[in-house]
C-alpha cells in the first residue's frame, strides 16, 4: 500500500521577551463571590501591553495579532486579565 501524503512542516512560532516597562500593571476589585475580602482588595490583574508601539520584531507583531485578535483594542493594545 502507498504510504499517506505528507503534510507540509509547520512554520516556526515567532517568539521574544517583552519588557515589564513596555506594560501597564493595574490591580482593580475582582467581580462575583470573594468572602471577606469581597470589595476590599484589588485582587483582579490587568496587564496592557502597546503591540503596535513595541520593539517587537514584525513577525512576532503578526503572530500575536492573529493569534490573540480577541485580546487587542482597536487601539492595537494586548489585554491579559488574571
């Protein structure tokens, strides 16, 4: 029997290190049940991250626009909540 067609390799996942400089850190009070500390603590992280103002090389800019669409503003800031 002839052996199954090959699927082409796989691009290489572009990767590099953001500096915590380049973000915005802010701690605000987390929604739903909490106990004691409901609406006194900030335990909720946002993290704001500026992709299209970043040193970021290109295709790293591109990887994570298309990979993580849902998370940019229209601004082209990256969103990570904790």
């Amino acid at each position: 029997t002839a052996a199954p067609p090959r699927r082409p390799p796989r691009a290489a996942a572009a990767t590099a290190k953001v500096a915590l400089d380049d973000c915005a850190v802010k701690f605000i009070r987390a929604s739903g049940a909490g106990g004691q500390n409901v609406n006194k603590v900030a335990t909720k992280a946002e993290l704001r991250f500026d992709v299209d103002r970043s040193p970021l090389p290109l295709a790293v800019k591109t990887q994570l626009r298309a990979t993580h669409a849902a998370r940019l503003t229209k601004a082209g800031e990256l969103i990570v909540v904790s």
